[in-house]
C-alpha cells in the first residue's frame, strides 16, 4: 500500500525565538515526550514542528502496489532446497530495498511480547525512577532520552529511546532498570542467535562462505532500542522518526499492532504494515558499504499519530561507538574491473561518530565514505 502525505503549514518565523534554550528546558525536565502528554499538552511545541512535514520533496504517491516480501524461514537448517530458495528471496530482497519480514525465526512469541511489554514497563513506570536513567551520556551502559540528535536536528522527533549496549560484552544486570532487565537479557540473547542465521544466509546471498560475515565481525555487536512513540495531538506536524538510514550492519525490528512505519521505495513512500509474529529485517549503511552497493539500505521514517502509545524495540549489530581498530571497506571477493570499489575503509566507530554527528538530517551518511 503506497502511504499519503500531508503537507504541514511553516511556524511563523519570530526572531526572537531561542530554540537551544527551549530545547534545554525540555531536555531538563528528563521527562521526555510522554511527560509533555502526561501533562495534558494540547499543541505540538514548536521544537517538534516538522516545516513541510511528510512530503520531503517526495514526488506525489503513485498508485503502484508493493508489499515487501514475508520469507519463512522453517526449514532452512534441515532442507538444502528450502534454504537455496529463502537465500535467492533473501538476495533479491536485499537488492531491492533491503527491507523484508521474517516468520517462523525460531523466537517464541512470548518472548516477542515480553519484549514489547517490557519496554512499555519501562517508560510506563513512575516518572521519577525513570528520569534517574535519563541521560546524553554515551559512555553509559544504558541511556534513556528523547532524540540522540536533539540539539542538531532541524527538529525533534514525537518519540523517546533507550539504548542499551548488550554485546560483544553484556551489561551486568545491576546496569539495567528493573522494569525491563530481565527482557533486554533473554531478548538479546534470541535476536543474537537470528541474527547469526540471517548473516549466513547473507553470505550466501553473495556467493560467499556462509561464515564470511560473521567471521569479518559483522555480528560482533548488538545495541537493543526501546522506541516509545506517545499519541500525538497534531501528528501532521510532526514525526515519530524522521527519514534516515540505519547506521549498522543489520536491524531486526519488532513493532507493535500500530504501525506508522514506511519505507522510501523507488521514490514513494510505502506502508510497512505489522504482520502478527513476524519482524522486520532490514539492511544497514556498514552492509551496504561492505558489499559495494549490491545489498541496499534504504530510507525509512515513523509516522506520528494520534492513537498511541506506540511501541517497537529494534536490534541493531553493530559494535557503535565501542574502541575498535578493526577496518571495514567493500569485500576484496565481491570487487572486479567492472565493478571497482566504491567506498574507502573506515571503522564502525568512525562512520557512528559521523552519523551521530550529522543527527538524521535526511541526508546519507554513505556519502562522507564515498571514493
């Protein structure tokens, strides 16, 4: 189903607006957007006001129907013909948008329903335990707060995130709130054993061993996000994420029954709708750098709406901003004279700092890596 946008009316320009100070007394509050909707706001504060919002220069949407491709993955350990075909699905997949949805991925849906409940726990608790992990301090093991890219981005997100590092080291459980400790730790420990499935079926997707990627360190790392996105007075105004490409090798996201999610296909905007029981796969910037532009990362956003909360929790495998000498640049096996390489060897925590620093400006961090 192709989305609909909606254009938003430009606040007013006041010269004498100071948006840093208003951003900072937000911030102070360590509250976050579901504060402002606890505390009965009826208007969208001007730092949340998108300019154009939804339409981001995007031609209108076209009639054209697409659904990304729901691939079960039964079988694929026991039946070599099976994993042949989820591999060629997986391949196009991947060249094609890099989005697409796995069932039957080995993860018990009650794990899949603590880890929603787990989050809303989180965020649902009483507002002074939550505040005590609110904090912009990346060092932290776990940090809670309302957009990494507050104070850079053209304008805030209707939406708060915690972030929590679970590998290559697991946090202590001391380091995680009480409200979801016990779900980032199994959750984390079902999403790693996915996602070293999913990376050898990639491998293979490329006509490697089914090890390469893994064995390169692709999923070394894992950050777990808890996204809270809390029903929206005026969403035409707003977003819940704005356009942006994943800064890791691989995202497993699982959302709620809400929706709000889109992918930017072929130009258009295009609903990613929830399927019950399945999770979302999608291919990141380090991916995309790493196979020289065969598998693709592609932009996607989070509609704000009035009916909420909504909740989804995404996996990311990436090592982020942890010290690490290990280099990364397009595989010397996918490489030849009519396909040189693309982009030059960085390390993941150089390309997080970049994307952290340019903070989802609707711009790709690729292009700083470029050749």
């Amino acid at each position: 189903m192709v989305a609909n946008g909606t254009n938003a009316v430009q606040p007013s320009i006041d010269s004498n607006y100071d948006r840093q100070s208003e951003l900072k007394a937000f911030d102070d509050t360590k509250a976050g957007v579901k504060g402002l909707v606890d505390a009965g706001v009826s208007a969208v504060p001007r730092i949340f006001i998108h300019p154009h919002c939804n339409s981001d220069d995007t031609p209108p949407p076209s009639k054209t129907q697409f659904s990304f491709s729901v691939i079960d993955l039964a079988g694929i350990e026991q039946d070599p013909i099976r994993r042949k075909e989820v591999v060629e699905k997986i391949r196009d997949a991947g060249e094609t948008g890099g989005f697409f949805q796995v069932i039957n991925h080995g993860i018990p849906g009650r794990v899949l329903e603590e880890a929603l409940d787990g989050t809303r726990r989180f965020y649902e608790q009483d507002a002074e335990v939550r505040k005590e992990w609110y904090t912009r301090d990346t060092g932290k093991v776990f940090m809670y707060n309302t957009n990494f890219d507050l104070y850079s981005a053209p304008a805030a997100n209707w939406r708060d995130t915690f972030y929590c590092t679970m590998a290559p080291k697991p946090p202590n459980p001391e380091e995680l709130p009480e409200a979801c400790r016990t779900m980032l730790l199994e959750y984390s420990k079902e999403v790693m054993q996915l996602g070293h499935s999913l990376f050898e079926l990639l491998s293979e997707a490329l006509g490697l061993n089914p090890n390469y990627l893994k064995n390169i360190g692709c999923s070394d790392g894992l950050a777990i996000l808890g996204h809270y996105y809390p029903a929206c007075p005026l969403p035409e105004l707003t977003m819940g994420t704005s356009k942006h490409a994943d800064n890791d090798f691989l995202t497993i996201l699982l959302q709620d029954q809400l929706g709000g999610l889109q992918v930017l296909h072929q130009n258009q905007w295009i609903d990613l709708p929830p399927t019950p029981g399945a999770l979302v796969v999608n291919i990141g910037d380090l991916l995309q750098l790493i196979t020289n532009d065969k598998f693709k990362s592609s932009e996607h956003r989070v509609l704000a709406n009035r009916v909420g909360p909504r909740v989804s929790v995404a996996c990311f495998f990436t090592t982020g901003r942890l010290p690490s000498t290990k280099v990364f640049g397009p595989i010397k096996k996918l490489l030849s004279e009519d396909n040189p390489p693309k982009y030059r060897e960085t390390t993941v925590r150089e390309f997080v700092e970049h994307y952290f620093a340019k903070g989802l400006d609707g711009t790709s961090a690729l292009h700083h890596f470029k050749l």
